[in-house]
C-alpha cells in the first residue's frame, strides 16, 4: 500500500514538471514573418523579411489605418542564420518564420546557385516546409515583397493564394515547396523547376498605400514563366505556352483554357476539364527513349466560327486539330529543354523505372544522351460538351 502511494505522489510530481510555460513565446515578443526573399549583395546574401502589422490587419476602422498592412526588413550576412539575427537590430521583435507563405529568390541569386539558401532555410526547425517557393523575374525580391496589393490585405497570403489558382485552373503555374525543391534536387534524372514572378508597372510606386486605393493600381505582381535549373542553377525559361506543356508533360493540369483554329477561319475556346498523362521509358537495343501519352477531356467554351457543332464529322476534325497543337506545345517544350541541355520532366528518372541496370552504367553520360533522346508523343482530346448553346450563335446569326 505505501509502495502505490510512494508511485502516486512520484507520478505527480512528474506531472508537474511536465505543465507550464517554460518555453512560451508571448505573441507581443513576435515579429509574424509571412515572406522572405534572398537576393545578392557582392559575395553575401541579403535577406528581406515581410512582417505583419497585426493592429492594421485586424483594423475595423473605415477606408483603412494609418499604416500599412505589413513592414519590411532587410540585413546582409554571409549567412541567412545571421542576417535574420541581425534584423534585430531594426525590429522591436524576434523574428518568427513558422507561418512562412511565400520564399523569393531573385533571378541573380538563382543564376549562381540556391543549395545555400535552400541549406539554411531547411535546417531552422522554427520554419516549416508548406510555403512556396518563386523566383523574382528580372528584379529583386526585396523589391518584390514591398509590393502592396489590393484585396488582400498581406501581399505573401495574395502570392501563396494567386500560385494555387493560377496552377488549378490555367496551367502555366508550378506550386513548389521545399521539400519537393530538395527532393528534385537530389533525384537523379530530374532537374527542378520554379514559377516565376514579375512585377508589372513602376516598382517605387509599389510600396505607397495609394497602391491599395485605386481601382486599376499602377503596380502589381504577375506570375510568368517557369525557371528551368541544371541541378541548382537557374539557366533559363519558359514561356507561357512551353510552362503549359511542361506541366502536361508531368501530369500536373487540373484545368485549363485554350483556343484552337476552326477549319472555315476564326476561333473555338476550349476549356480541358481533365487529363491523364503516361509517361514511360524504354531501352530498345541499348538506345533509351520515352514515351509521352496524353489525353485531354474539353469541353467548348466560346465559338467565333460559322461551324456545325451538332455534326459529328466537325466534331471529330476539332478533336484532331486540338490534338495537333497540343502535341506540337509539347514537343516544342521539350526542345526548349534540350536546349538548355536540362531534363526538368524526368525522363532520366522513367529509364531508371525501366531498366535500373542501363541507368546505373550510362547515368553519368545522361546529359550528352538527352539531347538526342527520341521522345515519341501521342496525344488525344475528347470533346464531351458543348456548353448550354448547342449551335454557334456566329453561324445562326450570319445566316
């Protein structure tokens, strides 16, 4: 009996050791870093913080507060460890990056390699891996985290919000976080790729609150492109259209819209509402070489044609000539990549899938065998729907 109490009183006691705040951080001590940009400055770093004004987001007051809704702060080191400490210097508050949104790294930067950045940044267990990852097109991220934008109210949570829409229903877009970045990084036979951002209009009238007030802002950010890398290196990019046909290429289009010629001149919208892509290896008499299968589901969108739609003849030609340029956006991605001597849809990684002993002999010669690497693309489309008009109005109204 006294043995169960002695037990009792101990595991109470452990208990109690166990509660409290010990390692409590008051929210008053904080500095909300919501995005974070890493730019060149000679041979250091520069790192720039976004941080949240929370009394200015959380403000009821009418036409806005005096201030605006997020601060930024920027220290160079030749680390990102001691430039984030250093930020202390200029802010009242530690710096606190676990509700991370957005990470930029500028175009410069990018050129000369992001194993660093990418080294420090996964090492701090204060930041998680859900935010995504942009390069700054052209300009700096510094002066892409100053940017203020209309509707919401914190520049990151619009950028972390605008790259999911833009990639779930137009296509051009890749969402990638760290531990993908890393992943493709570390993978043989697959070079890495991040969306790029630009910003559209006079960058020094970007940080003003006037930028918030008016209906047609004069700056404004705009995802364009995707930065193709050799391992960690930034070497180019791709358009609009070969950014859409890489992410065909990898299976990653949810939804899209696309227009394709009608056969008696003018144009058809077609929004593709799925797709499946197959991607296979195959070494033929010790010659590799891949296989693109894509299928496309449309449905169409918008007529500015005289066409038939109820025939299924004109039907059938539409499909053919969808299929056509998809094919033809494809192949020209491909060649794109084969430029820049990249593979950033990971073939490399389908011959590994196939024949793991010819991977393993010839992986250190790959890039020479991409360049001339057969790849074989088929496509086909399906139109299932012609809308709630079953007729072109073009046509009825000509006639």
């Amino acid at each position: 009996m006294r043995r169960n109490v002695m037990v009792l009183v101990a595991l109470f006691v452990t208990i109690g050791l166990l509660t409290g705040c010990w390692s409590r951080r008051e929210l008053n001590d904080l500095a909300i870093s919501v995005g974070m940009g890493f730019d060149k400055k000679d041979d250091q770093v520069q790192v720039t913080i976004q941080i949240v004004n929370p009394g200015e987001v959380a403000s009821k007051r009418g036409g806005g507060g005096l201030t605006t809704p997020v601060s930024t702060f920027k220290a160079t080191s030749k680390t990102i460890f001691e430039s984030l400490r250093k930020i202390t210097t200029q802010s009242p508050r530690k710096v606190y990056s676990s509700h991370l949104r957005m990470l930029v790294i500028s175009e410069e930067l990018a050129r000369e390699g992001i194993t660093p950045i990418l080294d420090g940044i996964s090492r701090n267990h204060e930041m998680r891996s859900d935010f995504y990852i942009v390069i700054a097109r052209g300009t700096t991220a510094e002066n892409v985290l100053k940017i203020l934008t209309p509707i919401e109210k914190i520049p990151s949570n619009k950028l972390f919000t605008t790259l999911e829409m833009s990639e779930k229903i137009w296509a051009p877009t890749v969402k990638v976080k760290l531990d993908k970045l890393i992943s493709d990084l570390q993978t043989e036979g697959k070079d890495p790729v991040l969306t790029g951002i630009l910003i559209k209009g006079n960058p020094n009238k970007g940080d003003e609150k006037s930028n918030l007030n008016q209906t047609d802002p004069p700056t404004s950010l705009e995802y364009s492109g995707l930065a193709i890398f050799e391992k960690d290196k930034l070497v180019g990019w791709l358009t609009e259209k070969e950014s859409k046909g890489y992410n065909y290429i990898v299976d990653n289009v949810k939804s899209t819209i696309g227009h394709i010629e009608c056969p008696t001149g003018g144009i058809i919208a077609e929004e593709i509402v799925r797709t499946k892509t197959k991607m296979k290896g195959k070494v033929v008499n010790g010659k590799p070489q891949i296989i693109v299968d894509v299928f496309l589901e449309d449905n169409v969108g918008e007529v500015q044609c005289k066409i038939d739609l109820l025939d299924p003849a004109n039907i059938k030609e539409l499909e053919e000539i969808a299929q056509n340029k998809t094919k033809a956006i494809i192949e020209a991605t491909i060649q794109k990549a084969k430029k820049y001597n990249v593979d950033i849809f990971g073939f490399g990684e389908a011959i590994y899938r196939a024949d793991p002993k010819y991977w393993n002999k010839n992986k250190d010669s790959w890039k020479e065998q991409f360049a001339d690497l057969p790849v074989h693309v088929k496509t086909e489309v399906k139109i299932r729907r012609l809308g709630t008009v079953s007729d072109s109005l073009v046509q009825k109204t000509k006639e």
